[in-house]
C-alpha cells in the first residue's frame, strides 16, 4: 500500500520540482540580466535593487511614510557620493543629488539631457496630434511666459482678488471648522478655471474638478488599463475633459470673430490668437491638450503649497503674528471697502518670505525625472545614453550644508541675498524653470492676505501626519478650527 501511494503521488512530485526549478532558473536569468544592465565601466556606486521593481518600493515608500529626502540621504551618505544608480519605476536611473548637481543639469537642458515623462503619462496625456507629452510640454513652455509674465499678472490681479474674496465668503466664513485641503483645491481649481476659459459657473467647475481630480489619481496609481481601475478612470476622465474643452473652444472662437470675447480675457484666447514662428495658428484639438495639461500640472502644486503655508501659520503662531501685522499695515492704509492693488504685493516682503520657507519644507514637486540623451562624465562618473536621472528639491532643501538646521522652520534664511544658487529649487531651473512661478507668486500672497486678515485658527489633529503621493498633503486633510478676527 506505501508502495502504491509512492508511485501515484510521483509524477506530481516530478511536475512540481520541474515548476519550482523552471521559477528558480527563470529568476535567475532575470537577476543576472538585470545585474547587466548595470555594470560598464566608472558607473555611479549603487543598489539595483531586485529585477523589475528595482528599489522603486523603498522609493515610494519613503514618500508614504512623510519623508522623501530619507531615500536620497541614506544613499548618498552610505556611498559618499552625490550621485548614485538605482532602479525605480523600472528605469535605470542616476540619482543627482546637490547645487553642483542641480546646476549640471538645468544647465545641460537639450544638450545632455531633456525632460522624461513615463509611458503611463504619455497614455493619459495623449495629444492628438501623435506628439509625446515630453514634445506637448516643450511647445507650451514656450507660449506660456507671454500670458504668465508680470504684466499680464498684474493685467489679472483684480481677476484672481475677486476669486478669493468670494471663496473664503462662500467656503470658509460660514463655518467653525473645515477641511483645509479641500478648500484649498477647491478655490486653486477655481482661480485656473477663470484665469484660463473664464469659466464662472460654479455647476461646471465641480464637475470639471472632479474629472481632474481623478487624472491626478490615476497619474500616479498602477498603469493598468483595465476597467475600474484608477489608471483607466483617469483615461477616460482626461477624454472627458477634452471634448468639454473641444465645446468652450468652438464657442470662443465664434464669440471672437462676433467681438463677445476679448483676446486678452484669458489663457484660451490668448492660444486662439497666437500663431507660432512659421505663423501657423494651433488646432482646436491641441488647444485642448495644452489647456488640461496646464490644469492638471497647476492644480495639485499650488494647492499642495497653500495647504502647508495653513499647516505652518497654524503651528507657528509667532510666524502668524508676524504676517497678520504685515498685511493689517496693508489693510490699514486704504480707505473703508478700497481692494487689495497690485502695488500692495511689494509690501508683503516678509510674507513672501514665509512662503518660500514653506516651499522649501514641503516642495509640492518632489522631483523629475531626464534622460540622457548621449553618453557623458559628470564628476567622474559615466551615465550612458538612455538612463533616465532624477532630481529632486529635497538634496539641497533638507540638506544642512545648503541650510544650517534644515528641520527649523526660518524665514530669515530668504532675507537680503537669500539662498545659495541652485540650493532653492521648488520651480526647478534653467530652461524647464516652471513658467507658472509668478503666477504661483501673486496667488499665494492674495490667498494669505484674506487667510490671516480673517482668520486665526488651529489643528484640530496637532501631530497630523504628512504623505507624499506624489505631492505632499497632510493624511487627514488638515481639518482645522477658525477663529475670525473681529471686524
């Protein structure tokens, strides 16, 4: 009977250890061709991690845990190197981690490297005109400093004022306590949506933001495009959005040529009029792409930067007090119902100050990837063409050789000639230096002007945690408690 049950139960075994032996060689072959992806001569010291995932989970990981710096810093002090190799996202990538790094790289912009997008964005982001998003995102940074220039601010102000008194009316006065995160993105998305298509209807800008909010999600989820999934809904939602804008383009163009638009009133009329160097007008169609990209790349960045300067004003009550006096000095030099002017924004030095500290705490962007265009040396180290390099604010904003007690929350670090170059970086620099930066400037110093001028307030959670995923946001969205200031 032993015998029996030896016999019949030996094939099985056989398949089995074959099954196991097949995984094994199998893993093995995919290990060593990984590891030979990464071996060549004067190669960055580094991890590779394990086949496919690299070290992509200790990458992300770090940012869940509410320190994205840690990934880059242990390495760069376990190989005392400011560059170093590793796999993330399933690219052979060169960390680059410094001001000498930083200023390599903006420098070398189209001529080593040029920017890189995943295939994932390249799929949610299509164009339809067959260009990569990497292509799309070059054509519009050269039409977007033209609307987003001083003048054209300044052009905007009362625009973007109005939008701010009547969402802190709307959204925060009527109540004790609220949701920061959410506000805020509510009144970015508002703000973009006037500035952009002088969309006013407050119906549709719900509904386009919620479309745009699960881009942003799916942007950064799995790239399985499988029905249900956050990758598919955000295909489909950016589809949405197109053919929405496809509708508000077709009517501008008709209210145009009828003199019922202004070719100035915003960003959309500022693309129907503006012909590049050959003098060829852009399709409707690209119009469109451009439009949600601008959206979608505005939208998160600076909601994630108003949400933290709420975060560190309710923390810091000296800070708070500081910036209530400076903007009061404001309110009380103009006459009973005078607005806020664009000359007042030269007065808000130290509130800006507090800003830039916040954006050196907490970058909204945490980094972006280049690929190397062609072989070069950079500090004696070899990066081959095709690696993909990745920088990030966060090796020169928490570094203590940039800013002495990098964890100190310091707006003094930004008086007279501020920072070293190419240490504060959360607009990133050279020619990629976000065009949206005076844009992002004139916002923020509105919003903490009607903040703080209304309101003290409070956490309601004082050790709330921080993620990062990918921008950084406070895990139980910043609830806090309002307090308004008497009229």
């Amino acid at each position: 009977m032993v015998m029996e049950q030896y016999y019949y139960f030996h094939p099985v075994m056989t398949l089995l250890f074959c099954f196991v032996s097949f995984l094994a060689i199998s893993f093995l072959v995919l290990f060593y061709r990984h590891r030979s992806q990464f071996t060549g001569n004067n190669l960055p010291p580094g991890n590779i991690g394990y086949p496919v995932i690299g070290e992509s989970y200790e990458f992300v990981s770090s940012a869940w845990k509410g320190h994205p710096e840690k990934f880059i810093s242990d390495r760069v002090n376990k190989h005392s190197s400011q560059v170093f190799k590793t796999s993330v996202i399933g690219e052979r990538t060169a960390f680059f981690c410094g001001a000498a790094c930083n200023k390599f790289l903006f420098s070398k912009e189209n001529k080593l490297v040029e920017v890189w997008f995943s295939s994932s964005v390249n799929k949610i982001f299509r164009s339809s005109t067959g260009t990569s998003a990497a292509e799309d995102a070059h054509k519009t940074r050269k039409m977007l400093p033209i609307f987003l220039k001083l003048d054209s601010m300044q052009r905007y102000f009362g625009t973007i004022n109005q939008c701010t008194r009547s969402h802190f009316a709307d959204g925060w006065e009527t109540k004790s306590e609220v949701h920061a995160v959410e506000l805020v993105k509510t009144y970015t998305f508002k703000v973009a949506a006037r500035l952009f298509v002088s969309l006013e209807d407050q119906t549709h800008i719900d509904k386009l933001s919620k479309l745009f909010r699960a881009v942003n999600t799916g942007t950064i989820s799995i790239p399985i495009d499988f029905p249900g999934t956050l990758f598919n809904k955000a295909i489909k939602a950016a589809n949405l959005i197109r053919n929405d804008l496809y509708k508000m383009i077709k009517q501008r163009k008709v209210d145009l040529a009828e003199g019922k638009a202004s070719g100035t009133q915003d960003m959309l009329s500022h693309m129907l009029l503006t012909c590049d160097e050959d003098g060829t007008f852009m399709k409707e169609s690209d119009i469109a792409d451009k439009i949600l990209g601008m959206l979608v790349a505005g939208f998160d960045t600076l909601s994630a930067a108003l949400t933290f300067i709420v975060k560190y004003l309710g923390e810091l009550p000296h800070i708070n007090d500081a910036v209530y006096k400076e903007q009061m000095e404001i309110v009380n030099s103009k006459a009973p119902g005078e607005p806020l002017k664009w000359e007042d924004l030269q007065k808000m030095k130290y509130s800006w100050n507090v800003a830039q500290e916040v954006l050196r705490m907490a970058p909204p962007v945490q980094g972006n990837f280049r690929e190397a265009i062609t072989d070069f040396v950079f500090d004696g180290f070899t990066i081959p063409k095709g690696w993909k390099l990745y920088w990030s604010p966060n090796s020169t904003h928490k570094s203590a050789d940039c800013f002495p007690e990098p964890e100190k929350f310091d707006p003094s670090r930004f008086e007279g000639r501020g920072p070293a170059p190419y240490t504060f970086t959360p607009f990133g620099g050279g020619p990629r230096m976000c065009p949206g930066n005076e844009y992002a400037r004139v916002v923020t110093l509105v919003f903490m002007h009607h903040l703080v001028t209304r309101f003290k307030w409070e956490k309601v959670f004082p050790e709330e945690q921080t993620i990062v995923a990918p921008f950084p946001t406070p895990r139980k969205g910043l609830p806090i408690r309002l307090y308004p200031h008497q009229k």
